[in-house]
C-alpha cells in the first residue's frame, strides 16, 4: 500500500459515520452517481469580501445608511459632468451618461442604483474618497451603522466603567500625538466650522480637543481615565466603536512598549471577562502583538494540528513516533483521504488558504485548476444518497463564489478515529466519527453543520422510530458544545430541493458570519 501524507497531531477516538451508519460499512461513492451533478462557479478573488455581497440582516439600518451616505454622495455636485464619471467608478456606483441630465440627476440615478448588497462597499469608498467632505458627526453615525453589521459582542456599561477606573491615565498618554490620533479616529474631539461672525470676533468654540489637551496634557491629574472615557462618550458609544477603541489602546501606535502594552490589556480583559470577551493576542505588528476583542467562551480552543476530511474511506492510520505524536494516513489512493497539515491561521481556515494547499500538494501550474480540481475532488466525496447534503455543499458555493476569503466549507471531517469497528468495540465505542461539513473560523471558532435524515431517529430503512439512536446524537452534540464547536442541524427535508436549499441559506449565512465575526473590519 502507497504511504499518504505524514502529518503531527492529536487524534481523538471514534468510531460511527456522522449519519449514523457504521464506519465498517462506510464506502466509497460511485463517482457515477456525482457525473450529472451541476457545476458552480469557481471561486475568483475579484471581490474583497463576503459582506459586500450579502444584506445586513436589519432593513432599518441599510436604509439608514442608505439615507445617509445619498447625502455625503450629493457632495459629487462639486465636480463637473466630466469629471462625475471617474468619481463613480471609483466609489463603485454603476455609471450614468451626461445625457441623463443635471449632475444632480445624475448622482441622484447612480446611487439610486447601487444594490444593497454592494452599498456597504460603496460606503466604505465614500468614507475615504478625498472629494467627498464628511462631518465628524456624519462619519460617526454611517460607522455605526456599518460597524454594527459585525454584530460585536455587548460590553455593559457597568463593565466599561470599572475597566476605565482600573487604567493609569498617565501610561498611556506617554506618547501625546498618538494618543490623540486615536481619540481623532474614534470620537468628535473637533467642533463645527466656525461661523464668519465667530471669526470676525476672534472667538472659538471649546471643542473636547481643547478640553483634553488642558486637562490631560497641561495639568496631569485633573482627569482620570474614567473623568477622559466619560467626556469621549465612551460609555454610551456603540458597542463596536468602543471594542475598536479597546484595540487602538494597547496597539503599539499608542503605548512603544510591549511589557506595557500586555499590562494594559490584563487590566482591561480583568473587567471584560464577566462580560464574555476579552482582549487576546492574535497576531504581531513589526514585533509587537497585536490585540483583538475576541469571546472568551472560545478562549480553550487549540489549534487544529491536522485535518481529516472529504474522505471515500475509513482512514488507515498509523502512529510513526507515540512520543512525537506523530501519524502516517495509509491508502491505496492518496486522494482517497485528504489530510491538511498546515497550520490555522487565526483568521480561519479560508477558501484562499486550502487552494494554495491543493495547489502546492497537487503541484497545479494554475491557480484556477488547482480551484476547479479541488472543488470536483471536495464534490465526489459527498454521499450519493444524501440530496440535502449535496444541496447544501453546491449552495453555499452558489452564494459565496465572488470571495476566496470567506471560510472554507469541509466536508466528511473526522471528529474521533479507532481502529475497530463498532461492532468490535462494543457499548465503549465512540458515536460519531464524522461530521457532515466543518467551519474553522476566526480566533478558535468551529462550527459543525449536519443534515439529518431519517436515518437519524429510526431504524428498518426509515420505517421505525429509534429513541436510543437519537437520544445517542444529542448526548454527542453535547459532548461536541462542551468540547467548543457550535452544531447547527438541518433537516434533510429542508435542503432536499436546490431552490429551497437557496432560500434557506441566503438567510442563514449572513446570520451565521455576523454571530461568529467572520470578516469584520
């Protein structure tokens, strides 16, 4: 037998197909049954992210920020006729011919034309467009608006108080001009323009800048940290504004010292943990970490050390070193059992991260090969029998095509893994060894998602109910909740028609990315 791929890492206990039937019985599909199968498209990279191309789950708050971003966009009114087509390409809003009419009528139709699912994209391009002036107050409330797509954990305000209390003012205003840099990005510290009067009279609104440069810089001690959060606004701010400000705090844009920077966020993360997040590390910016609000309920997850999924066979498995924990996966057709062995990023596994794999391992010369290859090897390895699961694999392609950085989408991933069968092992044996498709996504997240059939609950071919076999799948979904995955279940009934496969996941997606901050920004 050909030797497959070598890889190190901790491998559970199993012993049960996710779907209930015996691993000893598990085969391999007939490609034949996958031959007449449609295609989806490809994924390709143009499109920057998921998001853009997705409604935000709250109508009220896209027609908000629809309101608001059409006033910031009349502004486009400056510019002449010539000029307005340029501008429009480059907010990404559809192009509108100087025959239409006035320049207002012309901005008025393009942007009146701008789909949903692509405003928040155009809205981030007006937000950093240069001949498009915003007040300070209009910035704030279309981040709001489009900050809150995220769905950012609550941090209550009890919580935002004593962290503010416990911080030394002091340490972290050491660096006076990146310091306020950080209160410029994230709150109003500068009043209206002043009128021509104000000016003719030498007279100047106090704005919070002036404020803050008094009594934080002139006259250290006449505020605390909490005196300073209290006049930014900070404990009434949106919860995402305030986790963003969190961050910028102990970045090393603000505090050029590392031993400081981990002391600030112990101190914070001391009063956030009650809340349910915490400030944790997960990456480094020229040496120095980098710290991100994360939930702490997933603060156990450890890093997937290898993954075992998409497979047509039970695996042959063999330890090369007990002491280095290292396997050797054994088949007769490496490709019958796929095994990713490179490390998880802390973004998630995503598509653009498992085609540079397939591409490396496969030796492809083009990028779009290698996707195509994979994405018919990931297709054969679904159950011939199991409509809802090949509906649910095609759609979530469907949908999330545009995007290689959305989270990869792993099926037939094995949980536990034992040698013997069920029937060998007896009441001892483990009951699930594999799960239908598998999310990895950021900061430790996993998320399971099972199709179930009736095979699930009955016996005899779906002709008698089985208590004991469904009362087995709950304990293991408990069993899975307490080890930190997240199990959704679909009933097969559900996803058995493409059309209603469609509809069903158009809604969930989009909710399911903004509970787990998936390709927040």
């Amino acid at each position: 037998m050909a030797s497959g791929p070598t890889v190190r890492g901790d491998l559970g206990p199993v012993c049960l197909h996710g779907d209930g039937v015996p691993s000893d019985a598990v085969g391999s599909p007939a490609s034949a049954g996958f031959a007449s199968l449609p295609l989806v498209s490809v994924l390709l990279p143009e499109f920057p992210g998921f998001w853009d191309h997705l409604p935000m789950a709250d109508s009220r708050g896209m027609s908000a920020l629809r309101t608001l971003v059409g006033e910031v966009v009349a502004g486009l009114g400056g510019l002449t006729h010539r000029e307005l087509g340029p501008a429009f390409e480059q907010l990404g809003m559809p192009q509108v011919p100087e025959e239409a009419g006035s320049k207002r009528t012309r901005i008025e139709e393009s942007f009146g034309q701008v789909p949903e699912a692509e405003l928040p994209q155009v809205t981030r391009r007006v937000l950093r467009h240069g001949d498009l002036r915003l007040s300070p107050s209009t910035r704030h409330r279309i981040e709001d608006l489009l900050w809150a797509r995220d769905a950012p954990p609550e941090i209550p305000k009890k919580a935002r108080r004593e962290l503010a209390r416990a911080l030394v003012l002091p340490e972290l205003i050491q660096h006076r001009d990146r310091f306020m840099q950080l209160l410029d990005r994230y709150w109003i510290t500068e009043g209206p323009e002043p009128s021509l009067g104000d000016l003719l009279n030498g007279m100047r609104q106090v704005t919070l800048g002036d404020l803050v440069e008094r009594h934080v810089f002139r006259n250290p001690g006449d505020w605390s940290a909490e005196d300073l959060f209290d006049k930014l606004g900070a404990f009434e701010a949106g919860d995402a504004r305030f986790a963003r400000f969190l961050e910028g705090l102990v970045t090393a844009d603000v505090l050029l010292d590392e031993d400081l920077q981990r002391l600030t966020a112990g101190t914070i993360n001391i009063h956030l943990r009650s809340a349910g997040v915490e400030l944790r590390q997960t990456g480094d910016d020229g040496g120095y970490p980098l710290f991100t609000l994360v939930p702490t309920r997933l603060h156990g997850n450890r890093r997937p050390k290898n993954i075992i999924f998409a497979t047509r066979t039970k695996p042959d498995i063999r330890f090369l070193s007990s002491v280095d924990n290292d396997i050797e996966v054994v088949a007769s057709d490496p490709d019958d059992i796929l095994v990713y062995d490179r490390e998880i990023p802390t973004g998630g596994l995503r598509w653009r991260d498992l085609h540079a794999w397939w591409q490396d391992t496969r030796m492809f010369d083009s990028e779009v090969e290698a996707r195509k290859d994979l994405y018919q090897r990931l297709l054969r390895s679904l159950p011939e029998n199991s409509d809802g699961q090949r509906n649910l694999f095609l759609t979530y392609h469907e949908i999330l095509a545009p995007s290689v950085d959305v989270p990869a989408l792993l099926p037939e991933v094995w949980l536990h893994w034992d040698h013997e069968t069920v029937h060998q092992r007896g009441p001892e044996a483990l009951l699930r060894s594999r799960m239908d498709f598998l999310l990895l996504l950021p900061h430790g997240q996993r998320v399971v998602l099972e199709v179930d059939g009736s095979q699930h609950f009955t016996r005899d071919c779906g002709r008698t109910p089985d208590t004991a076999k469904y009362a087995a799948m709950v304990g293991a979904d408990r069993d899975l909740k307490l080890r930190e995955y997240e199990v959704f279940r679909f009933g097969h009934d559900e996803l058995k028609r493409i059309d209603d496969a469609r509809t069903l996941l158009q809604q969930f997606l989009p909710d399911l990315f903004r509970r787990f901050r998936v390709n927040s920004s």
